[in-house]
C-alpha cells in the first residue's frame, strides 16, 4: 500500500500545475471571446467533467488511506502536503468559477 501512495503522490504532484494551467488557460480563453448558448454549455459541461475527475481522484486518496489505524510522523507529513496541494487547487478553482 505504502509504494502504491509513493506512486500517487508523484503522479499527482506532476499533474496538478498542469492541470491548473490548462483550466486557467481555458478560461481565459472562454472569457475573452463572444460565445453563444452552445458553446456555453460546452465550456460548463467540460469544467464540471474536470471537476467530478478531482473529486474522483480525492476519494480514491481517501480509500487509500482508510483502514489505517496509525500515521507514522513522516507519512502524515507527506499525506498532508498532498492534501494541502489538492485542496489549493480546489480553493483556486473555486476562486476562479467566482469571477466566471
């Protein structure tokens, strides 16, 4: 389970700025040019997609972790920062749809 988690986090930690710069280019893309209805509910169909993805990968970081009674110090520390980097990039997004 411990290499899995090692594995997830790397693959994570690579993921999430460029996932973070294609939403951000994405919408400012979006928000710079005239769109119609269609394109409307495209933009909105794409993001929540990406939206239910994170989510997604959340809970599988919360199943990985259930059933495990005691953290060592240097898990719980590495199991936070990823935490952390997922929920700034929720709170970023969230930021962000605000302005939309």
């Amino acid at each position: 389970m411990e290499r899995l988690k090692g594995v997830m986090k790397k693959k994570i930690a690579k993921f999430v700025p460029s996932a973070f710069n294609r939403a951000l280019c994405s919408y400012r893309t979006f928000s710079a040019k005239n769109v119609d209805i269609d394109e409307t509910k495209e933009f909105s169909a794409y993001h929540s997609a990406c939206k239910n993805a994170l989510s997604h990968i959340d809970n599988l970081i919360k199943l990985a972790d259930f059933g495990e009674e005691e953290l060592e110090d240097k898990k719980e520390t590495e199991d936070n920062s990823l935490k952390q980097i997922l929920e700034s990039a929720k709170q970023q997004l969230t930021e962000i749809n605000k302005d939309l």
